[in-house]
C-alpha cells in the first residue's frame, strides 16, 4: 500500500488504484475505500457491457441485412464476421445473464442502427431493408444461420 490518499491514486495511478482498492476491500478496510470513484467505475462497467452487447448486436444485424440482400457478394470473410460477434455476445451472456433481457429491449433499436449502416456500405437506399428486422434475436444468435 502507497502513503498516497486513494482519491489522489485514482487521479494519478488508475492501475494502482485499483491494487490498492481491491486490497481494501479483502482486508475489510471499507472506512479507507475511496467510495465516489468506486461507485462511478462499476456504473461505467455497466454501461461497457451494454455498449459492448449493442455493438456486436449492430454488426450481426448489419451482416445478416447484407448477406440477405446482396446475396452475390456473400464472402466467408461475412460469415467470419458473424461467427466472431455472435461468439462475443454468448461470451457476454456466459458473465453476465442478466444482459439478455437487455439484448431483447434493445433488439429493435440496434436493427434500425444496423439498418442505416447496411445501406451506408451497401449503398442500397435504406428502404430497401424492411423497417423491422427480417431475424429473431433467436436467429440473430444461432451460430448456424444465414438468411436465404
């Protein structure tokens, strides 16, 4: 343990900040813990996951919506792609099940993200994609399906 004040550990050394805050809460000195921080980093842990399970959620949507409708440009590099980011979403859902609900909350909102990104690369009007998305968040996560 350093001499210095956790709260200007946190400013100066973030790494040793968090040494020094995981010892405190092992050893039981929780009256030394520096609270305000610690309360923002795990309300920021939170918001990672969640951007983190939109994120792949947008990139198979996008994906899906380009295999579906340029069929004659379909590539394995696309069905990388899919493999890759449905793996991080089980990966997601493996440590924190919790997100799941999230997953299908979000769903509709990540289909209208992945919709404008699809038209962008594809360079198709963005009419071209149905206003609610073609897949189920079950297909969406099935490692096994492209559309047709």
């Amino acid at each position: 343990m350093t001499n210095t004040p956790v709260t200007n550990l946190y400013e100066q050394d973030f790494y040793l900040w968090l040494e020094e805050t995981a010892e405190l809460l092992k050893t039981g000195k929780f009256e030394k813990l520096d609270i305000e921080n610690l309360i923002e980093e795990i309300e920021s842990m939170g918001r990672s996951e969640k951007q983190a399970l939109r994120s792949n959620l947008e990139v198979i949507l996008m994906h899906l919506l380009k295999y579906k409708y340029q069929p004659e440009k379909r590539s394995n590099s696309w069905r990388y792609t899919l493999l890759e980011h449905r793996r991080r979403l089980q990966d997601i859902f493996q440590f924190s099940p919790s997100l799941r609900r999230y997953f299908l909350e979000t769903f509709p909102y990540c289909y209208q993200g992945a919709r404008k990104l699809a038209s962008v690369e594809t360079e198709m009007a963005i009419t071209t994609f149905p206003l609610a998305s073609p897949f189920t968040p079950e297909q969406v996560l099935d490692e096994d399906f492209l559309p047709e």
